[in-house]
C-alpha cells in the first residue's frame, strides 16, 4: 500500500458545523490567528471525530469546546504549525489536563478507522510537534538556552526513531512520547530540568510520567547499551 502524506478529507468545511460550532471555531480562529491550512484540518478531524461512537458529546453540549480547541490543536502539530500548549491554554482559557484528554479520545478514534491520516504517521507528527512545543516552553521559561533548546529537540528526535524502531507501541499517548524522549535527552545533555517540569509540561502527573519513563528506558537499554560500546 503506497503510504499518504496528509490526505485530510475535506468533504465537509466549516458549512457543516452548527451555528454553536462555527461560533467558537470563529472565536477560535481570530484568538490564535491559525492559517487556512489548519482550519480546513481542524474542522475535519472535528467533524470525522464527532461523527463517531467515541465522539459522541453530552446533549447538553458540555464537552462541546473543549473537543474543537483538541482538533485545532492537534490539527496545528500535525500540519507544522507550532503553537506551544501554554499559547492554546492561555489564549482559549482551558486547562493542560483537560486539553490533554480531549487531545487523546479524539486520537483513540483514529486507531478505529485511518479516514483522515495514517495512524502511525498521525502519532509520529504530532509526537516531533509536542517535543518542538516542550523545548519552547523550556526556553520560553529560560530553562535552556537558545542552542541547547536545539540539541535538546534533536537528541529526543534521536531517541524517537530509535524507540519506533524497537516497537514503541502505539497505545503509548504522543505526550507520553514526547515526555519520555525529552527526559531522556535532558539527562544526557545534564540540563537543569527536573522530571516534574517535564511531566507539567506535557500535562501529566507524576505517576503517569514514571509509568511512561519505565516502558521507553526498557526499550532503549540494549540501544544505549550498544551506543556505549
């Protein structure tokens, strides 16, 4: 099968979301200032995500939101359109935990049916995008300085690949991933950045940042240990 690049079906545009809908993707859209690429992608991971089971929303509409500013957000990381978490949750008013949650039922969808991009591709741009947005966050808070935000996203590219080419699971969350490759990183460039930054920055708490640090240095031991020799 010949693999796809971003093959977004744009079917249906903004004409298909609901007065309420195009409101807020409205609101959305003059607040973070997003180009016509990932509006057209956001409406479609939005409405391929609404349209099934695991996308159905309260009648109330009280998750409504928070699944339109997940599809910009993640349509944003996927089309190359950096934005840092903080910009989404200090521009549209949401907290990282919960962005972060609606970030992940909308991906658990695609792994039912690839209508919009390829899975694997999908976890792959958006685990690079969230790395990007984490070392920017650092840097943001002067953490890191300008050249080691670069070797900092370029070690935890490095130890990406070589994760995905041991058999990183997919059912580990793109955070997950970009969390455990950046502590990894951090810890071989000995960057002044704790493990609770890390786990804040990608939305987790500690428990899910150690379960997710245990699986990705089991699967790099045998990479690192061979590296050393």
């Amino acid at each position: 099968m010949k693999a796809q690049t971003r093959s977004y079906n744009l079917g249906r545009g903004v004409e298909s979301l609901s007065k309420e809908e195009h409101g807020l993707f409205f609101d959305a859209v003059q607040r973070l200032g997003l180009s016509n690429e990932v509006k057209l992608a956001a409406v479609a991971l939005y409405l391929d995500f609404k349209s099934r089971p695991i996308g159905e929303y309260n009648s109330d509409h009280k998750n409504l939101e928070i699944f339109l500013i997940a599809s910009i957000s993640l349509a944003a990381k996927a089309v190359g359109d950096l934005r840092t978490d903080h910009e989404f949750e200090s521009k549209m008013l949401v907290g990282k935990e919960r962005l972060a949650d609606a970030e992940e039922r909308i991906i658990k969808s695609f792994g039912v049916q690839d209508s919009i991009i390829r899975f694997p591709e999908l976890l792959l741009q958006l685990t690079r995008r969230q790395i990007e947005s984490m070392a920017e966050t650092f840097a943001e808070r002067e953490l890191v300085s300008g050249s080691e935000k670069e070797e900092l996203v370029q070690r935890s590219y490095k130890y990406l690949d070589a994760a995905i080419e041991k058999g990183l699971a997919p059912k580990m969350s793109y955070r997950g991933r970009a969390a455990g490759m950046i502590l990894k990183a951090v810890r071989d460039l000995e960057l002044q950045i704790s493990e609770m930054e890390i786990a804040r920055a990608a939305g987790f708490d500690r428990r899910t940042m150690e379960a997710n640090r245990n699986v990705i240095d089991a699967l790099l031991k045998d990479s690192e240990s061979s590296e050393k020799k």
